[in-house]
C-alpha cells in the first residue's frame, strides 16, 4: 500500500466528509443524504487513491481504496456524532460500508488508469 496516496486520499475524502456533515447539521435536506452522500465520497477517496498510487494490481487498489474511504467515513461520522447528528452505533457500520465502496473506488480508478496505459483512444 502506498502510505503517501493514503494520507492524500483520506485527508481529501474526510475534508469531503466533513464538509457535508457541517453543512448537514443546519439542513435537513443533506442529512437526509449522509448515507448515499458519504459512502459517495468514499467511493471518490478509493478512486483517488488508485490515480495517486497507480496500483501495479486491482487487489492493491481495492485495498489502499478499502482504507482511504474507511477512515475519511470514520472521521466524517465521528465528527457526525459529536454533533449530536448520528448515533454511535452508525460508527461501525457506516465504516464498514463506506470501505466497501473505497475499494470499489480503487478498483474503478485502477481500471482507468490500465484504460489510459493501454492507448485506449482518447475523446479528443
């Protein structure tokens, strides 16, 4: 795992996360989207670690992407919950589902990156 691509993805994912759940804390309307909101944004912190580390495989993708949306979705919840927005309880399993959509954001960032490496045409 690239440590240098993780602390960039989780720093840009969790200040993604927090953005939202200040801004989720005096508007209803986006609280109501912190489940599809942040698991969103930690989808975006895995793709963007697999650009940052260009993973030599999928597997190392996944899990670099795996770690960056879990801790950035730990923080943000975190954060959440000291607000008195989210229960406790939402600690464990937002994570959990937020490193599930990391991964599937480094996977999708390694297979762009292995689109661009191979001279796919581009749109140009």
């Amino acid at each position: 795992m690239n440590s240098r691509s993780l602390v960039v993805a989780s720093l840009v994912g969790t200040l993604l996360q927090i953005i939202m759940v200040v801004a989720g804390h005096s508007s209803p309307a986006i609280a109501g989207l912190f489940a599809v909101g942040g698991m969103g944004l930690s989808l975006i912190a895995g793709v963007l670690y697999a650009r940052l580390a260009r993973s030599a495989t999928k597997g190392s993708a996944a899990l670099g992407g795996a770690a960056a949306g879990a801790i950035c979705a730990f923080l943000g919840i975190l954060v959440s919950y000291l607000l008195g927005d989210v229960p406790a309880s939402l600690l464990a399993l937002g994570t959990l589902s937020s490193a599930v959509t990391g991964a599937i954001g480094g996977v999708i960032g390694a297979l762009t990156l292995g689109r661009a490496a191979s001279g796919a045409p581009s749109s140009r």
